[in-house]
C-alpha cells in the first residue's frame, strides 16, 4: 500500500525502510504525510490475542476419510461428549485436537487443546511421529496423547516419555469429559 500511494516500488520502500537509500525530499515529505495520517496502520494488542474460531463438525467429517478404527475413535469421542478435529492432510506430527465441549472451559482451560497421534494400521507405534508429538507438545506447552489400538504392543523406549498412551478400549470405558480427563492424566503418570 504504501509504495503505491508513494509511486515508487515495494523494492524502494524497503530500501528506505532498511536505511540502505535516502528519499529524496518530495518523497519524505509524502511519507510524513501518510504516516501522519494514521490510516494505513493496524491496530494490534499484543497482550489480548484472543483467537476465537468455531468449527463446524458436520462440515469437516465430510471432507476427511478415516480409516475403520479411526472410525472407531471418533465414535467413541462423541459419546464422551469431546469434540475433535481430524488433520489427515497436513504435515504436523498430529492427527487430531480435542477440544471441551462444556460451556464454560475456564477449569479445563489449562488441558485443552489436547493434540493427539493415532496408531497408524501397521500394528506398532511409529517412534518418529510419536518424538514429533513430543517435540510440538514441548515447543507448544500444550497436552498430547496417543491413542492407540488394543493390540498393538507399546515399547518400553516409548513409557520413559512422559506423553500418555491410551489404548481404545479404555477409552471405551470412560462416560463423560472429567473421566476422559482422569484417564489422561492418569495414563502419564
């Protein structure tokens, strides 16, 4: 914007910015103006950035294929009542986040969001996306876990990292939000 309201070129404009060109005295005479006006500026508060975004469940189910036991974990999510958003396209080292569905998330606001990986089909763990989840979870100082199949058999390398491995039939047990949170909580120690 501002090297068209000057006339001049975005190379220009960083060339002043950079002190590596001087403007000649017409051009620091339309800079003062324009910054003076205040009118190309945005307004941001660096202490409040409060992110507020709504998913849409029907919307993005549609758009994802699980395979059967993610299927699987997703029906289980919704009876415990926990909403989930599936990232099967994208290269972060998680497959989901899990998010509170109660209205008022003031007391589980430290746990959420709670970023997952899944057991891929090939009946083990794959120690390179479970090290990325953790790498993430500590960039992030967020929670993770790892949900995993009944018969897959966890590494004793795996139990030393303090990310919890949950196995879907305990998550079959669970009935509500503060049982899931439990478990959790209770599978990293």
């Amino acid at each position: 914007e501002l090297s068209e309201l000057l006339g001049v070129t975005k190379r220009t404009v960083c060339a002043y910015e950079n002190e590596s060109m001087r403007p000649s005295e017409t051009i620091a005479n339309k800079i003062s103006e324009i910054l003076d006006n205040q009118d190309i500026f945005r307004k941001i508060n660096l202490f409040d950035w409060n992110f507020k975004f709504e998913i849409d469940k029907k919307e993005n189910r549609e758009e994802i294929d699980l395979n059967p036991f993610e299927s699987h974990l997703q029906e289980v999510l919704d009876d415990i009542g926990i909403s989930s958003y599936w990232y099967k396209k994208s290269p972060i080292p998680f497959k989901l986040s899990l998010y509170s569905n109660l209205p008022n998330e003031k007391d589980e606001r430290s746990f959420y969001p709670l970023f997952s990986g899944v057991s891929e089909e090939d009946k083990k763990i794959n120690e390179l996306s479970f090290n990325c989840l953790k790498m993430f979870t500590e960039l992030f100082h967020t929670n993770s876990l790892f949900i995993v199949n009944n018969d897959i058999k966890i590494p004793d390398s795996l139990k030393k990292i303090k990310i919890p491995i949950v196995r879907i039939r305990n998550l079959e047990k669970v009935d509500d939000e503060a049982e899931f949170i439990d478990l959790i909580q209770e599978s990293g120690n």
